[in-house]
C-alpha cells in the first residue's frame, strides 16, 4: 500500500456516511453495476443502512418489463451483496486487495415488486464471521413496506491484480 493511499483508508476507518464518490473508492462495481447511492454505517463490521434510487433511467428496465417495468429480483439481492461487501472492505486494511465474493443465498423472499420511483432503503447486518466467510442477513424496504429478505454468505477473497 502506498502512503497517500494509506491516509485515505484510515479516513475512512472513522468515517460512518459514505456518498457515492466514498462507495465507488471502496467497492470494485462501476456504471452500470454500481446499485447503492449511500451508506450510513451504524455499527462497524456488524451493520449499515444503504439507500439506492431507482429509476426509470436504468438499464434493465428496457426489457423488464416493456409497459410493466419492475426491478430483477437477482438485482435487489446484488443491492444486499454489495452492501455487505462494502460493510467488510470498509473495515479491512487494505481493500482495494480484496473482494467479496457471494457463494450462498440460504434464503430470500421478495415480498413487494420494486419499481422505478422507489427509494431502496437497505439493511445489512452482519450476523456470524469466521475466518474469510461471512453470514449476513439484508432487507429491502420501500416506503417502510418490506421488499425483500434474504440470508446470504460470502467471502473475503484477493482481489485479482489487473
């Protein structure tokens, strides 16, 4: 690790309140796979509250539906992953060395379509670690209706050298 970038990942140790510009610095997502505009940490390496708008401008909704769009459900649960990634690389020494990656959706349950207006309010909890793997459980929730509910695992992993 170089030294300047040293001086940023320790900002970020103390920081609790990332706009999108923080989130991009931490997670290896870009357009059109970055999906979280916000993080507000509430707990370090245990939970975050992540926000995501959704909007008609999004790629996918050209083809999901034409005339009935709804955001993929596979896409509310890439919101939850990288939320979780985020809660864990935020927290590691170096991260831009490291990845999440997600190996196991236990459960997931999508209560409500999510659509283009909404705002996504996401929360991350991270309820077990061990070693490199880590359990989470996240929800979606829109206008306090809850969207989604999942359980998932991932794992800490390096980072491929470009």
């Amino acid at each position: 690790m170089n030294y300047g970038q040293g001086i940023i990942m320790n900002e970020f140790l103390e920081k609790t309140s990332f706009d999108i510009s923080d989130i991009i610095k931490i997670l290896p997502h870009r357009y059109p796979f970055i999906l979280i505009d916000k993080i507000e940490i509430k707990e370090p390496e245990k939970s975050l509250t992540a926000l995501k708008n959704v909007t008609i401008n999004e790629p996918f909704f050209q083809g999901h539906f034409p005339g009935q769009p709804v955001m993929p459900g596979v896409l509310s649960l890439e919101v939850l992953c990288q939320a979780g990634s985020f809660l864990m690389l935020n927290q590691v020494e170096d991260p831009l060395t490291k990845n999440m990656f997600f190996t196991t959706v236990e459960s997931a349950r999508f209560k409500k379509p999510i659509v283009p207006g909404d705002q996504l309010v996401i929360e991350v909890e991270l309820v077990k670690k061990k070693l490199n793997l880590c359990k989470f459980h996240g929800t979606c929730s829109v206008d306090n209706r809850l969207a989604v509910d999942a359980l998932f695992t991932a794992n800490l992993v390096d980072r491929a050298e470009e």
